[in-house]
C-alpha cells in the first residue's frame, strides 16, 4: 500500500480535534509532506498548517488528498463527495482512514475511473500476500512489543527513526497501522490482512535489505490481548526482530476493551523472547518505552529509574525524555549497525 | 456460515480420487447426508455412493449440491456451470470449496438471485464477526492442537465427537476449515477471516452452552509454524479451552512449506499452556493423537506407549486405535461432562 506524497490534509467538517488525531499525527511526524488543510465550513478542527484549495495545492506540488478523519461510524458523509470528486477530477489520488471504502460511492468510483486516479482504503487491504516463510533474511529489525493496545509502539518506532536517522544511522519506519501508513507513504494495516497472510505480510513490509540497515516495525496489540494476539504473533515471527521495546502504560488496570488485567513488562520480555526465537533465535530486549502522560514529573522519573533498574535496559518516555538511550543500547549491542 | 444437508456432491470431471479428497472426507463422516454422487464424462474420481442426477437429487429431498473438489488453480471451470445453474435452477444451494467464488461467473449469480437460492464459498469468510472479548463462557470446550500443519487435527475432533456420542455425552464438532464447514454444516474457516476478528470468529463459533455441553474445536496450524502461528493463537484464545489434544506425525522432519523443524510435544503442550491461560486458567491436556500410517503396526503401538508415558497422557493413534482412552480421560478430568 503506497500513499504518494506531498499531501493536501482534508478536515471535511468534522466537530473537533480529537476527530483529526491522524491528520495531526501526519502533521507531527511529516510537517514537509503537509502542504495545507481544507475545510468545509463547520470544520472544528485545525492542524495548525495554512488552509489552502485544490487548486492552490496542486500547483504547489500535491499528489494526495487525505482523509485523516474520525467520523461518527466510520462512514463517508455524502456531502464530502463534491469536494473529493473535485480533488480527483484536479489530479489528485484520495488516500482514507475512513471504515466506508471511497469506492463505495459511484461518483467517486466513477471520477478516478475517468481520470486515471489511484483511491487508497488504508484500513482495507488490497494486496495479495504470500504466506510467511520464516527464512531469516539480512538486515536488521526492531519490533515494538505492548503490555496492551495503544500504549505508544507507534510513536516509540518513529521517534527511534528520527533519532537514529539525527545519527546518520540507516533506519526506515515500517508502518503496521492506517496512521502510520499515512505517515511513511507506504505500509499495511496488519489487522485488515486476511490471517493466513499476517506474517507474510510484515515479510514484504520489512524484506531484505543490506546488513547493517534497521527497519523499525510498528507493532499492534500483544501477545497477552485475548482479541488480537494472533496479529501480534504473525506479526513478531514476520518480522524476525532481532531487537524488541517494550511499550507499557502505567496507569492502564485492564486491558483496552476487555476486562483482563495487563500482563506485566517481565511476562512480555519473557514471551516475546520465547516465541520470538522461532524465526529469530537471538531475539533480544533493548529498551523500555513508558508512556508516563498522566504521572507528574517526579513520579514518571522515579518510575523510569525503577523500571531501568528492575530489567536491566534503557527505560524512557520517549515524549518527554527521547529514546537516546535505547539507540545507545541498540548501537553497543549491533556494532554493524550501518550509516546512511 | 451455514451448509444445509442432505447434498448432492459434484465431482465434476476431475482427474483422479485425490482431488475428491475433500468430498470423500464429507461422505467418511456425514454418509447419512451423501445422497448420490454428480459426475460429467471423464471424471476418474468416485465416492462409492450412488450415482444421481439433479432430478433425482431433488426428489430425494438434497437442499445443497457441494462442489468438493480440489481443481488445477482453484479455478470454476467454464463447462461447470451450464450443471450449476441447472441445480439452481432446480432449488438446490450450491457451496464451494473452491478458491474462485462462484459469484464470479455471472450466469450463476444470477441463477441464485433470481431463483433465490444460496452461493457459499466456504474459503472466503462473508460473516462479520465482533473482536473477541476473552470474557469466560459457559460450557467446556476442547481444542486440536498440532505440532505442525495436516497431523490430524479434524479427524482427532471427529473422532471424538463419535466417540463421545456413543457414550451418550452431549457434544458437538466445532468445523474451523473448509471440509469442515461441510461436515458439521456449518463453522467458518478461520484462516480467511480478517486477522481483527480470529478469536472473535471462534468465540461466535464455539459460544455460550450449557455447563456440561463439549464443544470439540477443529484446530488450525501449530504455535511453531512461522507461517500460520497467529492463527492459532488466535483460535486457542478464542476457544479458551478447557482441554487441548496433541497432534503429531512423527516422521516428518520440516514444518508444512517451510525448511523449520518440527517442535517437540513437549514444547506444544508448554506454549499451549502458558498462551491459553490467558483465556480460561484451567487449561490443561488430555491426550496425544498420532498420526502413524507411514509406521508398521509394532513401531506404531511401540511409539504411542513410549509416549503414553512419556507425558503421563493417554495416546492413540485415532484411525488405528480410536480415542476410546482419551474420552475416559477427559470424562475423568471433568465429571460434570453432561449427557446429551
């Protein structure tokens, strides 16, 4: 799944910010690739970048319009269809986060039709997988592991990215999930793939590729999430991790959407090495990634340092304090890590 | 995903038995429901049933003509459909275990649409199902496990399923892949399911029962196969299984497809412990099921009583020597197994 950048971010008229969380993480993560939002009127939502036409962003370069929205259902409003016909008819391909196919409305369908434009369902997958073989391919791979969903593997492997990259280290994000599709241009929603194809799907994700090169993979759920462990399993023997970040929310008591208790960091090192070792046998730990949003600065220090000391690894909050550490583990512990 | 019986079963013209493999698989374990066999010129296969035409079928009483033979890409060959479309034409549902869809060909689609009858193609999931929760259910279940793919894992659940209404107990074969689908008349394979949903599918599979009712759930793939892992971890968690049998062929040296060695049933019966508490605690085995047609009859009985003891676990091979052992092991291990 490819996504061709730069974007133009479409808002439509949605009632608030929280509504635009993708648009905003695409924003976050990729300001260059964000040329400027449009908005219907009604629009409460703003990513803080300059409102511009269909018009105005083709000829500043776009190649996509994005639908980087939450909407009530997951639907397509039927009065976003002029405006996205519009972008087509412009020159642009429609990339959307939307449950509701953008082909599933016949102007649309019928608009890329007649102009030769590409229309993108990130949460949908298209392409066609083989199965996972387990071969153990060269180059490097980190995988972020969960106590649970949602608890900062995405944000963790990008900000890993940007901090490698800052060293002039050969690091490429590898996107699991509609957002992080969005934000590297490419990728699949692993939950979306049929699930005889899981791990054959991360094997095309993060191939081959030179010795010394890091593919930093996005991951989703865990190992210990009664609903999607089986992605987190296809997803671990895929992508033959030759190093893991443990990613944990403190605060959580149950496991999102269930009543299960979270599995403790100790149980995810111990089963993500266990059967991580199928496909790679020297599947290590490297980092802990505590997202310590809702402590006070004092107790997310004294949690880090407990956490640190207790396991033995570089323990951050990498929106607060980075993820220097856990790239200063991964470089002593993989002396061939290459340069760009 | 519902196959109402009797069926007429086509054999097309199909090269040789092997490609029937699924069909006789249908009439070994449902002959009541087998009506008569449909077979064009040329076709080199035979159930040893009678042969029957769509009239004849019809009067007999037949509800589904099923298409249970493997073809040369999976392919709907163009000279079937003119027989299709005059068993829907006569009333019969079609289903397929055909990777094409029989929707594909236009002239039975509208077959179907026009006499009302319906298509399922039991390799493509149309059913949408609900994340599985893990929340625990009433009724025991028990799951087939395997040490790789293809060791019996079906035919282990049916035998049982035999086995344990013979002894008047109230249970029931829980179909997980095609063949299955066919023979229980119902069930969904669970490899074609978005991987969101594999334990959701299992949970809407295997639900509520009474508290002495078994559920005996078709395994798919193994915990070790770096193919089709996630798949069963997903069913496993699904299943929370209160019982889990051991499948094994003890004479093959790689993994289905894949150059990996085989795990040991001592690694099958750990893995699957530790990953199925997470849904049902009490977890535990009840019996090994090998597969041992490539052995004599001494190696046979000399490797099931090295393993009997071994695990402590009474062993069998199914097709051999039943599975007599393993029902009084399981109506030992749980007394409050109800009668039907």
């Amino acid at each position: 799944m490819r996504v061709a950048a730069p974007y133009l971010m479409f808002l439509g008229d949605v009632p608030d910010q929280l509504a635009a969380k993708t648009a905003q993480g695409i924003v976050d993560w990729r300001p260059e690739w964000c040329l400027g939002q449009l908005r219907l009127p009604g629009c409460q939502a703003d990513l803080g970048i300059a409102d511009m036409t269909i018009a105005s962003a083709v000829a500043h370069g776009a190649r996509t319009m994005i639908i980087g929205v939450a909407n009530a259902g997951g639907v397509l409003p039927d009065h976003w269809t002029e405006v996205i016909v519009a972008a087509i008819e412009a020159g642009l391909d429609i990339a959307s986060g939307l449950h509701a196919r953008l082909a599933s409305k016949p102007a649309i369908r019928a608009a890329a039709e007649a102009h030769g434009r590409q229309l993108t369902d990130v949460r949908h997958s298209t392409e066609t997988f083989a199965t996972g073989k387990g071969t153990k391919r060269p180059g490097l791979r980190l995988l972020t592991v969960g106590t649970d969903c949602s608890v900062g593997k995405k944000y963790t492997a990008l900000a890993l990215e940007k901090a490698m990259r800052a060293r002039g280290l050969d690091a490429d994000f590898r996107a699991t999930g509609q957002t992080g599709v969005f934000i590297s241009g490419r990728g699949v929603a692993i939950d979306a793939v049929v699930a005889d194809f899981i791990s054959g799907a991360v094997e095309w994700l993060a191939p081959a590729a030179a010795p010394g090169h890091w593919d930093l993979i996005e991951g989703q759920g865990s190992l210990f999430h009664p609903s999607f462990a089986g992605v987190s399993l296809g997803l671990l023997h895929g992508a033959q991790a030759d190093a893991f970040v443990i990613c944990h929310e403190p605060t959580r008591r149950t496991m999102r959407g269930v009543a299960h208790p979270l599995p403790t960091i100790a149980d995810v090192i111990d089963l993500t090495m266990r059967c991580g070792a199928l496909t790679n046998p020297d599947i290590r730990p490297v980092g802990i990634a505590i997202n310590t949003e809702k402590l006070t600065p004092d107790a997310a220090a004294a949690l880090i340092e407990e956490t640190e000391r207790a396991h033995g690894l570089p323990t951050t909050d990498p929106i607060r304090f980075g993820v220097e550490g856990i790239v200063d583990r991964l470089v002593a512990e993989f002396p061939h890590s290459a340069r760009a």
